[in-house]
C-alpha cells in the first residue's frame, strides 16, 4: 500500500481514478487498524481485504497506457 500511495499514472487522465482509490485503501487500512485493536479481528480482516483490493485496482489503473 505505502508503494501506491505515490504513483503516477502512465495516462494522466486516469490521475485521478489512482489517486482515488489509493484514498479509499488509505482508508480500509486505518478501519482496519481500528478493528483489530478493539479486537474485532473478522472486520479488521475483511477491511484489510478491501484495503488490498483498493490499492491493487489504483495500481492496475496506474499502468493502463493512453490510447
């Protein structure tokens, strides 16, 4: 995750759609966090599950080259 924060897009025009998700998984990550430190560890999983989805659709995004 802390390697997609910084991507740049090949296409600028997908920028933001990068940006975009690496907020969502930035996000799913602290949720996460917060689960497991109350010993939720089922939720804390399923929102470090949706963390690593965010960050690899941003990355996939990422290297989509302009047409």
């Amino acid at each position: 995750m802390e390697e997609s924060a910084d991507l740049t897009a090949l296409n600028p025009r997908k920028q933001t759609k990068v940006d975009r998700e690496n907020l969502k998984a930035a996000k799913e990550f602290v949720d996460a966090a917060d689960h497991v430190a109350t010993g939720k560890l089922d939720k804390g999983i399923r929102e470090y599950a949706k963390a690593w989805r965010h960050t690899v659709h941003a990355e996939k995004e990422a290297l989509k080259l302009p047409k």
